[in-house]
C-alpha cells in the first residue's frame, strides 16, 4: 500500500500521479454517464417548463435538448477535471491576464460554452414552437398556423444575433459600439451582399400582412404545384403532388403570378370524347343528352357543365365533356371524377357505340384489265 501510495505522489510534468487519475476519472465518467445525467438535467428542466408544455411529451423533449445537454456535461466536467492539474512554473507561459497559450484556451473554452448554451436556447424554443403549433392546429383559423413558425424563425434570429454580440464583446473584447460605428463601407457592402436575403425576408413580411395563400393552401407559382407548408423567413416550402419537398424563395412567392387553387369554390374537369365513326347521329344525340344530364344531376357537380358533338376528328368523332367538381378535397376529387368516368362508359356502351383510336383505313382498289 505504501508503495502504491508512493506511486500516485510522484510526480510527472510538474502534478502528482493521482492528479491524472482525477483528471482521466471525471473525463471517463462525464462521457459514459453523459445520457443519464442529461436525461436527469431534462426532466428538470421540463418540470419547469410543465404549465406551458401540456402538448408535448418528456420524451420529445429529451430527444430536442439530449445533445446540448451532453455536450454541456462533458465541457464542465473536463473544465472541474482541470482544476487538478497545474502547469509547471518552469515552463514560463503567460498567465491568463496576458495574452498567450493560457488567454487562448480560456476563450476558446468561453466560446465553446456559449455555443453549447445558445444551441440549447435555440433547442427550447423549438420545443415551445412545437407546442404552440399543436394548439395552434386546434383552432379553426390557419393564421396562426402560418405565424408561429416565422415567429419561432425570428426569434431564433435574435437570439443568435444576441449570442454573436455577446461573444464580441465579452470573450474577445470587441467594442461593439465602435464596431458597429466603424462598418462604414464594408457595411454597405455586406448591405449589398445579403440583398437576395433582404428580399427574400420582406417577401416573407408581404406574405403575412397581403395574405395571398396561408398554410394548407394549395398553390401554384409558375410550373409549381404544391401544397403550402410553412412559410419562413426566407423562403415558403410547399409538399408536391409526387410528395417532394419543395422550398420556393420569398420574393418569387410575391413576385411570380400566383394561382391559390384553395380558394377556387369547384374544380374543372374537361375531355374529348371519341366515339367511332359508324356511330349514327341519332346515338350520339342520346349519349351527349345521357351525359348531360349525368353531370347536371350528380350531386358534386354544379349547373356549368356541358356536354356538346364538337367535331369530326382524324379517327373519331369527339364529343367535349366540361363539369366542375364542388370540391377542394383531392381525395374526393379523384373519386367523383371516377364515378363520372364510370358511368360516361356506361352511356356509350348502352346506346351501342365504342370508344376510338387512333386508326388509318385503307381502300384497296384492285386492278382491272
């Protein structure tokens, strides 16, 4: 024992054996017990957070905050495990007053503190968003639903913002008045820099106080057709009909012609019919009176639709069927659609006729001698 003893009192660069041993111990100890203890800090934390949080649960809290949590863990215990060594006087670095190696890695150390800190800010407050948004859904008006998350963005903003002064200033020793006062020309050239940015963000104001679409409406700008699902700071991000996510910049949101389907009371549907030329007029009289009065009695149909013999086509003789469906719901859409469909193949196989295609005939004179 007194050997052992022995050991951990000598000396190597300057601490004793048994400084090591704290030092590696709370090291090991913060890395393997890291999920524990930031589980352990998380309900904590939840348990503050209880009045506001009634719609989301502890473990979805946990999944946001786990990471910072961890992080924050380690950083202060390797930061407690230090405090056992010593640097040995005869290697003549700078205190931490002056600037060298001690002055560097203390800031370091400060700025790794208050990144891990911010992400942990920024993770609550996305937590909070998350409960706001789910009472938010309960409410019949889709404006909040719309507004929480460019609130969430902004406020995100700021606090970034705020952790970027406070770094300046109170880690590197940054005169932020002066910084600010002294940007001058690089300040109007960043101005231009982030100009596609600033558009972009007072699109994103323009579409909250103009009100051109709000979130679940389906919208098409350009070539895109898309349901809207949030709209940030910088740009809106739509769902696709093939379910892509689509993400669209602000100011081609305001800029491009917008066509906002939800807002249309019925959907159009218009086709060609082809029927085959041995049809006789007197069938396609009874199928265009049969599908007239198909579209016009159909419940999800309105009193616009009409069905009209156009023209005589290269291998058919067509027939325009135009109805508008009662409905936004792309579910019911497609199935009323169906039943039309259905009950138009119905009507020209009743009255005797067929559907056409593409054909050529050929008459073959035979030769005389």
């Amino acid at each position: 024992m007194d050997e052992l003893a022995k050991i951990f009192e000598d000396d190597f660069l300057g601490n004793p054996i048994e400084a090591y041993c704290w030092f590696f111990g709370l090291v090991l100890f913060a890395v393997i017990f890291q999920r524990y203890l930031s589980k352990l800090l998380s309900n904590f934390i939840f348990i503050i957070l209880q009045r506001f949080s009634k719609d989301a649960t502890k473990e979805e809290f946990f999944k946001l905050v786990h990471a910072p949590l961890a992080w924050l863990i380690v950083s202060i215990m390797i930061f407690a495990a230090s405090r056992h060594l010593e640097i040995p006087p005869d290697w003549g670095l700078a205190p931490v007053s002056e600037f060298g190696l001690q002055l560097v890695v203390a800031r370091i150390y400060k700025l790794l503190l208050l990144i891990i800190f911010t992400w942990l800010i920024l993770r609550v407050t996305d937590f909070l968003g998350l409960v706001l948004i789910r009472r938010a859904e309960k409410t019949s008006t889709k404006q909040d639903d719309q507004l929480i998350p460019f609130g969430i963005e902004a406020v995100k903003v700021i606090l970034l913002i705020f952790s970027i002064f406070l770094a300046l200033g109170s880690i590197f020793m940054i005169n932020i008045g002066s910084l600010i006062a002294g940007l001058g020309i690089g300040g109007l050239a960043l101005a231009l820099a982030a100009k596609e940015s600033l558009e972009n963000l007072l699109g994103s104001f323009t579409i909250f106080f103009d009100k051109p679409f709000v979130v679940g409406d389906l919208v098409k700008v350009g070539d895109v057709l898309g349901v809207v699902e949030k709209v940030g700071f910088r740009s809106t991000r739509l769902r696709t009909m093939e379910k892509s996510y689509l993400t669209v910049p602000n100011k081609r949101m305001i800029d491009a012609e917008l066509d906002n389907l939800s807002q249309r009371t019925f959907r159009r549907v218009s086709f060609t019919l082809g029927v085959t030329y041995d049809t006789t007029a007197e069938q396609i009289k009874a199928i265009v009176k049969d599908a007239q009065d198909l579209i016009d009695n159909h419940p999800n149909t309105n009193q616009d639709g009409k069905v009209r013999f156009m023209e005589f086509g290269a291998s058919s003789l067509d027939i325009m069927i135009l109805y508008f469906i009662d409905t936004m719901d792309w579910d019911v859409f497609l199935q009323v659609k169906e039943e039309i469909n259905f009950s138009i193949m119905e009507i020209v196989q009743r009255h005797k006729s067929d559907f056409a295609f593409p054909s050529q005939t050929i008459y073959h004179q035979p030769n005389t001698p």
